[in-house]
C-alpha cells in the first residue's frame, strides 16, 4: 500500500510563497490535494523575490490541476494579516494550515545593528506570524482543529547569521509555538516549528562566498546542501490531521544532521 498524504478540502497559506522553501511548500501542498493561498510581497525593495516568482508558482500549480489564488501584502501589516485572513475564509470557507514562512533576513553585527533594523526584521519575522497565527486560530476552533508551522532556523541554537537579530526573532517564535501549544492542543490545533539550514535558495547562496559555501558542505553529515523540497515534504506531512495527529510542539531539524557538527562559519 502507497504512503499517501491526502489534504483534499484543506486550505493552507502560505507566507513568502514565491520563492525558495515557500514556493516548494505551495506546490507540495497542492500536489496533496490543498488550497493555496499564496501570499507574497511584490515591493521593490524586496530583494528577495521579483514579481514574476510568485506567477510562475501559481502557473505550475494550476497546471498541476490545483487551486491557488495570490494574496499579495506585507506579513508586518497588521491590518492586511487580519483582513487577508478573512478574505481567504470568505473565499474558501475555512482555513486549516499556516505555513508561517516569509522572512526578512539583514546582516548586521551587533555594534552595527540599529534599532530601526532590529524593529523592521521583528515585525516580519515575529509580529506578522503572531498576527496571522491569532487571526487564523479562531477559525480553526470552530472547524475542530487546525495545523501551524512556525519556520526558525539552525540559527538559534548556534547564534549565526552574522547578526543578533535574526536568532532573537527565531528564538521568540519558537518561544510563543510552546505557548500555544499548551493553550491549543487540547483543540486539535498543532504547532510545530522547523529548523532548516544550508538551504540552497537564492538569498542564502548571496549571503557567502565559494569558500564559505565550500566550508558549509565539508561539515554536512548527509554530503549534499539542502534543497527547499527537503523542508516541503515535511511541511506537508506535518499538516495531515490523521498521519501527524501526534506530533505537536516539535522541533525539527532539516539539515542533514548538520546541527550536530562543528561549524566553519558563524551560521
């Protein structure tokens, strides 16, 4: 017998969808049966993603036959979170799984790191998933359960990144994913966080030279750099109610068991 996660008559949205882990995560939920609303964030002081990114994932997936519609919008908009929300449940009728995953990354050392810098990555990075966890929550109580994915990083627990910022606001997220845990597991709404690292999506191949890149491989156990399909797949088993009914307040690596060695480089 096939092992078969089947997510027909779930809705999923998924933030920073048009690229790298967000677009493959949109696309291995529609491939199950999901509908997508895909949020991006087509600004053009958004270096992470061009216009164009977040069409073509919608193209693959309808070509796949699946059902996605593009929420375009700032995640650190309250109002937008809250309103997106509720539009996508006025669409569809329900909402079953956040993928909380749009991020803002900036590379500052800590003498160099502003506050206005250190505020910007927390509204996208922490506030705008708080929001969106907060609106989507009480539709899920009323459909009888919901699955939220909270997207940290290796980051926290070996203080990389080049920057303090970025492992304080994955650190909060992971923080509030145990909170609600305790508050919402008994309402069949579980949250889990994942931790991805060595990912090759275009921000991350930017951020080193071929040297650094070259160090990262040599200390991977698994000998090969991550691939966005890698967090994906987890992802999409993680939000079937039946086969992850147990899996609740998790953390997991997608590193090919990178976290356990010692690191060249500061991330």
């Amino acid at each position: 017998m096939a092992f078969e996660i089947n997510l027909t008559g779930k809705v999923a949205l998924v933030t920073g969808g048009a690229t790298g882990i967000g677009a493959a995560t949109c696309i291995a939920l529609a491939r199950a049966g999901a509908t997508i609303a895909l949020n991006c964030f087509p600004d053009k002081n958004n270096t992470q993603e061009k216009p164009a990114d977040a069409e073509n994932v919608v193209r693959t997936i309808r070509k796949m036959g699946g059902t996605v519609e593009m929420f375009p919008g700032d995640v650190s908009d309250e109002a937008w979170d809250r309103q997106a929300v509720e539009d996508i449940v006025g669409r569809w009728g329900r909402i079953d799984i956040l993928v909380n995953n749009a991020v803002l990354f900036q590379r500052f050392k800590m003498l160099d790191l502003t506050t206005d810098v250190f505020r910007r990555m927390f509204e996208v990075n922490v506030m705008g998933p708080f929001v969106l966890s907060q609106a989507c929550i009480p539709h899920m109580l009323k459909q009888g359960g919901g699955s939220i994915i909270f997207m940290s990083s290796s980051n926290v627990v070996n203080g990389g990144g080049d920057t303090p910022a970025y492992p304080a606001c994955k650190g909060a997220l992971e923080g509030m994913m145990k909170n609600m845990v305790k508050e919402f597991g008994k309402k069949a709404i579980r949250t889990n966080v994942i931790r991805p690292s060595v990912i090759v999506t275009p921000p991350f191949i930017k951020r080193y030279t071929e040297e650094q890149w070259n160090a990262y491989l040599s200390c991977i156990p698994t000998a090969r750099a991550g691939k966005p399909e890698d967090v994906a797949n987890l992802i999409v088993y993680l939000c079937d109610d039946e086969k992850a009914a147990y899996l609740n307040g998790g953390v997991y690596h997608v590193d090919g068991a990178r976290i356990h060695q010692i690191h060249p480089t500061s991330n």
